[in-house]
C-alpha cells in the first residue's frame, strides 16, 4: 500500500491525503519525509510509536550534535529501533523491486543496481 499525507491538501496530482500518519488504518513499512526541518523529529516519533520499521528523510538542515534535530531524530530511533536513511539524501532507488523513494528526477532502467 502507498499513502500520501499532508496537512494542507486533501489531494495532490488526483491521488487523495490523509492529514496525518494516524489518520492512516495501517502501518506503513516505510515512511519517505519531505516535511519541514523543525517538524521531522515529531514525524519520526509517530512513525516509531505507529511501529513503522523505516524511515527516508530528505529534508535537509537538521544540524549536527547534541541538542540538533538529527540528534533528536536518532535518540528517538534508537529507541524504537526505527532504521533511518538520512537526512539530506538522495533516499533510495531499487529498479528490480519497482521502488523510487528518492528525489531523483528520472527512474533508471531494471537491473542489478540500486540506489
């Protein structure tokens, strides 16, 4: 299953948003975040108690060390045992299983690559 969530828009290219990732009826394996830097950390926080196991965050300026957003996004993923990719990244790419969870522009053709 795939699911869009925004809190502004109820739909984005025709495809219908939950406000929230409580609103959702399931959990997702994945979450891909591209919210604002200053909220990441409480997207995170739900995800880990919603009991996703992944999470890409594209959003970059999170800062470095102690007191940073990405260190509190790591304290709440270590203790949840949420994986994080991120954040500032390009996310991930595997053509073979039809998953473009990146900013990348284009899809690359199938093959034994992966991003």
């Amino acid at each position: 299953k795939v699911a869009w969530i925004n809190p502004r828009h109820a739909e984005i290219d025709g495809i219908r948003t939950v406000k929230r990732l409580k609103d959702l009826d399931w959990v997702p394996e994945l979450v891909v975040i591209t919210a604002p830097a200053a909220i990441v950390p409480q997207v995170i926080r739900t995800a880990a108690e919603r009991g996703v196991q992944s999470a890409i965050i594209l959003t970059a300026h999170l800062g470095e060390g102690p007191g940073s957003l990405s260190a509190q996004v790591e304290a709440v993923a270590r203790k949840h045992g949420l994986r994080i990719l991120g954040p500032h990244c390009l996310g991930v790419i595997a053509p073979h299983a039809r998953l473009n969870a990146s900013i990348a522009a284009h899809f690359p053709q199938a093959g034994d690559l992966a991003l």
